[in-house]
C-alpha cells in the first residue's frame, strides 16, 4: 500500500492552492497599479485622445472631448479633462480669448504631460495624418496675452500649430517679468515640430522663452516677425540646457525697443544653456539694435553648430555691438562645422558706432573650433569676417572671403581693420584656411594681428585690398606670428610687421605686389619662391601648372582643405589645396623656375 501524498492526491487541496495564488497574483497587481503614477497607467493603456473643434459656444460643458462629432471648442478645455499622456487633436480654425491660470495670463496653460496636435478637419473626422499647411489651426492671443504657457516637470508636445499675436508685456512675474510672447516654457520639457510662431512680442523671448528647461526639441518650425523689446526677438534659452534645434527658419525677428537700454540678441540666445546642437536651421534677416542679429550665446559652454545658414542678419543703428552674424561671449568649447555665414552687416555705416566681427565675434575667453565653414560678404568696423578677443580658436579649411571693414566712429574708438579677421590678444591657429578678397579702410585687408601670436599653417592669403594695401598686418604688444607653406598673393605689401613684432615665413609664394613686406618689425624668411600661384576659376584651388605646386615643408599636415592627401605629387604644396600632379609634364614644369 502506497503512502497517502496529500499535495497531489486531495481535489480541495489542489483547489485551495488555486485559488490563494491566484488571489496573491490579483494582489500583487493591484499593489503595483497602486504604486505606478497616473502617467505610467495611461502609457501602459495607451493614449486617450481629445478633440477639439470650433464650435458653437457651450459644446465645452460636461464634455470630456473623447468623441470626435462632439468635440470641444477650446484648447484649453481639452487641456483641462485631458489625463497625463493624452493626445489633444485641433481642428483647423482660430481659437482666441485668454485667461489667467497661475498669475500667468494666455490662450492655453499646460502643467501636464500631453501633445496638442493641429492640421486635423472635422470633414474627415479628424483622421490621421494631418495637414497643418492646408488645415491651418491658430491660436490667438489678439495682444492681450501670451499664446502658450507650458509649466511644470513635464513633458509636452505641440504639432502643427500657428501661434500669433502674444503679448507678454506689462505681464510681470520676476524671473520671467515680461518673457515669452508667443511661448512661455517654465521647468518643462518641450518637444516642437512643425509650428509656426509668428508676431508676438515681449521684453525678452518675443517668440519664445526656455527658462530652467531642460531637453528642448525644435525641428522644423518657423519662428518669424517677432519682437523683444530688450533680448531676443525670437528665442530665449535661459538655464535651459541640451536643446536641439533642427530644420527650423528663425527669421525677420527684432531686438529693439522703442526708447533707450539693451537691444541685444535678434534671432537665437543661449544664456547659461550649455550643450546645445544646431543642426540645418535657417536663421536669417533678424536684427538687434546693438548685439548680435543672429545665433548668441553668453556664458553656454558646449555648443554644436552643424550645416546652418546664418544670412543676412543686422545690427543697428543704435551705437556700439558685437557679432552681427554669430556672438559667442564667455563659451567654451563651441564647435561650428560646415556652416555658411554670410551677408550679416551693420546698418547706418556712416552713423556713429563700432560693430566688432560681421560674420562672428568670439570674445571674452571663449574657445572654439571652426572646420569647413563659408564665411563671406560680411561687414563690420573691426573682423568683417571674424572678430577674435582675448580667446582661443582653431580654425580648420574655413573660407573666409568677400567680407569688408568700414572705418569706426563709434566712442569706444576701436581701431577698425582685419577685412577678413581681427585677432587681439587670442590664441588661433589656422590650418588649410583660405583668406581672399576681403576689404578694408585701414590696415590688413586680409589679416589683422594684434598683441597675438597665431600659427598658419597651408593658409592661402590673396586679392586682400583697401587702406596701406597690407594683406597681413601685424602690431600691438610683442605680436609673434608664424607662417607656415603659405600662398601670399596679390597684395600691395604682402606683409607689414610693425615695431616690437615678429613675423616668421617658412614656405612662401609671392606674386604680383609692389612690395613683398615691410614695417620695422622683426621678419624672418626661408623657402621664399615667387610666381603665379594658377589658381582655378574659384581663386584658391591649384592648377597643375602652379608655382605653389611641391615648394612647401613637412607640417605634419596630411590632409588639405578639401580632405585629399598631402603630399600627392614629390613635394607639400604651399596654401591650403593640395594638387596632383601629372607625372608626365616635364621637369620645368614640376620644378618651377
């Protein structure tokens, strides 16, 4: 007789077992719904979505908006019953009228995690996807407050949405006193693609205010036409840190009140917001009365700028600024890579005023790298091109070119000069860099060195022009500036070293000047050739029958401003292209004259 296992044989037992796991399962998921927040719910069920439409007045009463033919008429009742996590889809039309939430006035506040997406018709039940260009949803605050305020340790999105006519002036409420017209970002996280935000105005942020906002997502808007009536007329990052920026036109915005103090800052500010990425964007035709009519950053370390164009911003007319096209101010470690900055230039050139850098100004202990950046037809009193003080700057197969400076008469009284760059008292080395058909007043057409001591390596220096007709200048205080394998052309004097600097030329191509060099500085030269330099319709790059071809030293540059190898032929060619050469042309030809 076998022994009795009550475990297996007993149907109450088994049943009894059952059933207490079962109850225990039940439990332990109760408990872990009780633990989870609202927002990890409703992710875990996925999104409800809202509907909002512009319907008769009263349709918002004890509706909870779920039901897409009985939708809501505002935005921010929708807003209101939504649940964290929610979706909010907006019918084209305009919705305006404003309300105070939180001492804070404006047409929607959000203080919870959910996306407000336009473009949707209530003639195709609001189905999927939208089309905000032919569905056009507005939301207008009609200059009696702000469009949007978004508030909280949130995470927000908005899609497809037209955003115009904010006012956030006279609304007060330091830090934020008078911020953010058209958005106003407080302790969130905001995510933005393919909106337009459009004539707002506020003391500071006309278009949009980040304050202590972690993570923002721009991709694809258009910021346009807005006002800051003290700092940028566009977008204000303000202890915001990481924000990318991707695609979006950031454009036609002003600093400039209508009375006297700061109008700094026209189209982007970065102020202690380190590790922003700027990818692609266009930001053209804004404008500050004195600093910086286009991307800015004061005090925002880590900044990456990638493939933007940066066209046709202006400073003025009120007296004296910095950096027409890009400002950089106590930034370190910013890299620009593949950027075109160009057409950025003061207005009333003849009015009083001294404008430093028209296509950048790095100043203030900034560091920076710059690779393979256009930088042309700029303007200024001081760097048409560039402007660099006191900071430490690498460039890399830039192309500086077609940049002017007019003379100042500004009060600072700056002495104006450096039609391509302006170097005081910085650390700048400069490889592959071609610097050609820049314009000056007074001295360096091409460049101005003053109380620094930068290295060139492989730079083309040519067709500089204006003033003593110097296209290198170099002065101030114990200046020491080395010249590497360097084409040094079509200048009236190549190179002026005044007294108490140096100058010191390894590999040079001379041509067509009145006079190689001059001042009575301290020049060394060796490897010194002269002859055409045969440059291509382009004015830089090398024909095969150069007299730059194989006359330069071993740098330890093994690349060129087009990233071919150095050398392809016997030798290091001088200026910043490197040539292949055709082995069978005959010696003459390969070994110059």
């Amino acid at each position: 007789m076998s022994k009795l296992n009550i475990w297996e044989d007993s149907p109450i037992i088994r049943l009894g077992l059952t059933l207490a796991f079962g109850l225990a399962s039940l439990l332990g998921l109760l408990l872990a719904m009780d633990a989870a927040s609202p927002l990890d719910v409703a992710l875990a069920q996925g999104p409800t979505v809202r509907y909002v439409a512009p319907v008769p007045a009263g349709n918002d009463s004890n509706n909870d908006c779920t039901a897409s033919n009985t939708p809501c008429a505002t935005v921010q009742h929708a807003v209101d019953a939504a649940t964290p996590g929610d979706e909010i889809h907006v019918a084209s039309g305009t919705y305006t009228g404003v309300q105070a939430r939180a001492g804070i006035t404006q047409v929607v506040y959000i203080s919870k995690t959910v996306a407000v997406r336009g473009g949707y018709t209530t003639t195709g039940n609001f189905a999927d996807p939208p089309d905000p260009d032919a569905n056009s949803t507005t939301l207008d605050a009609q200059g009696q407050g702000r469009v949007l305020c978004i508030s909280g340790d949130i995470s927000v999105t908005l899609e497809g949405l037209r955003l115009t006519a904010g006012d956030a002036n006279g609304l007060g409420g330091a830090p934020l006193e008078n911020s953010g017209g058209g958005v106003l970002v407080i302790s969130a996280t905001t995510t933005m693609s393919n909106n337009q935000v459009l004539s707002n105005t506020a003391a500071n942020g006309g278009g949009l205010y980040f304050y202590d906002s972690a993570y923002t997502t721009l991709s694809s808007n258009i910021i346009s036409n807005n006002t800051g009536r003290a700092k940028a007329g566009g977008l204000y990052f303000y202890n915001s840190p990481t924000a990318t920026l991707t695609a979006n036109t950031v454009s036609n915005n002003i600093a400039n009140a209508p009375v006297g103090g700061q109008k700094h800052f026209g189209g982007i500010l970065f102020s202690y917001s380190d590790d922003s990425t700027l990818i692609g964007n266009t930001i053209s035709g804004n404008r500050a009365a004195n600093s910086c009519g286009g991307v800015c950053f004061n005090a925002s370390d880590g900044a990456t700028l990638i493939g933007n164009t940066i066209i046709s911003n202006t400073r003025g007319p009120w007296w004296d600024g910095f950096g027409v096209g890009v400002y950089l101010n106590k930034s370190k470690n910013i890299s620009l890579i593949g950027n075109v900055i160009s057409n950025n230039t003061a207005q009333n050139i003849n009015s009083p005023g001294t404008i430093l850098g028209g296509g950048l100004h790095i100043g203030n202990n900034s560091t920076a790298t710059l690779i393979s950046n256009t930088i042309s037809s700029n303007g200024a009193t001081r760097g048409g091109g560039l402007n660099i003080a006191n900071s430490t700057v690498t460039l890399a197969s830039d192309i500086i070119t077609g940049n002017t400076v007019y003379d100042s008469h500004g009060a600072w009284n700056y002495h104006p000069g450096g039609g391509g760059l302006y170097l005081n008292n910085s650390a700048v080395t400069l490889t592959n860099v071609v610097i050609a058909d820049n314009q000056t007043e007074t001295e360096g057409g091409g460049l101005y060195v003053e109380s620094s001591s930068p290295r060139l390596l492989h730079t083309t220096i040519a067709r500089n022009s204006g003033g003593d007709g110097s296209g290198v200048y170099i002065t101030g205080t114990a200046s020491t500036v080395a010249l590497t394998n360097t084409i040094l052309v079509s200048h009236t004097v190549g190179i002026t070293v005044t007294a108490g600097n140096t100058a010191t030329l390894n590999g040079v191509l001379w041509y067509s000047y009145t006079t190689n060099y001059g001042g009575e500085g301290y020049i060394t030269i060796t490897h010194a050739y002269t002859g055409n330099p045969a440059f291509a319709a382009d004015g830089y790059h090398l024909t095969t029958v150069s007299a730059a071809i194989d006359r330069g030293v071993n740098t330890g540059v093994d690349d060129d401003i087009d990233d071919d190898p150095r050398p392809m032929c016997y030798g290091y060619d001088l200026g910043a292209d490197e040539t292949r050469c055709l082995l069978y042309l005959p010696a003459i030809l390969k070994n110059g004259s």
